[in-house]
C-alpha cells in the first residue's frame, strides 16, 4: 500500500498535472502551427519562388529498380520542419515574453501611502541628524 500511497501522491501534485496539461496543449499546439505552416505559410511561399512545392523537394539517390522504391533525400521536408520550429519557437518566445511581462506588473510593490512616505522621511532625518 505504501508504494501505491507515493504514485497517488505524485500523480497529483500540482508539479506533474501542470507538466501534463502543458505537454498535451503543446502537442495541440504544434499541430496548429504545423498547419499554419504547410496550409498558409507555405503555398504563397511557394508561389513566390516559382511554384515550388517544398514537401515534394527530394534528392533521389537511387532509381526505383522492380519493387525497390527509389531511394531519396527529402530535404523539402527538412525545410518544412525548420520553418515550422522557427515559428513555433517565436510563437513560445512571444507568449513567455507575455507571461513575464505580466508578471512584472503583478510583482510591482504598491505605491506607499502617504503615512509610509512621511515616516521614511522621519527616519531618513532622525538618521541624518545622528
């Protein structure tokens, strides 16, 4: 029972469902982007450059022989991925720049009041006329 008692209380500390319920939105997350990327980013991209499709760029290295398909290096694909981390990677930057700068004005000390100015005025004179 101890054992199953230590996994109860891991399972729901507040550290391991905050972890989970990140990792699942991220997942969601980069699915999003992904989409953003291969459906919108990329098409007019592809325009631009001549309507180059780049998920079908391929390198092949050995003709297809019989059965055996060809052998390629799909570097389109590669190219896909590093533009889909690069905005997923802004996207994060911005949300955590966000976050931080939300909890800077959260962090700000209040003004002082008035009585708290007046007395920090006293001390300051009481400690220069020692």
């Amino acid at each position: 029972m101890g054992m199953l008692k230590e996994f109860k209380e891991f399972a729901v500390k507040g550290n391991a469902i905050d972890m989970a319920v990140g990792i699942i939105i991220g997942a969601a997350f980069g699915k999003i982007i992904s989409s953003l990327v291969a459906d919108v980013i990329m098409p007019p991209i592809g325009v631009l450059i001549g309507g180059v499709d780049f998920s079908k760029l391929a390198l092949t290295m050995k003709e297809a022989v019989g059965d055996a398909p060809a052998v390629t290096l799909n570097y389109g694909n590669f190219i896909q991925s590093l533009i889909d981390f690069t905005i997923i990677a802004f996207a994060i930057f911005m949300a955590v720049k966000i976050i931080n700068n939300l909890k800077k004005k959260e962090a700000a000390a209040p003004e002082s009041s008035k009585e708290e100015l007046l007395l920090t005025e006293i001390r300051d004179l009481l400690k220069a006329g020692k």
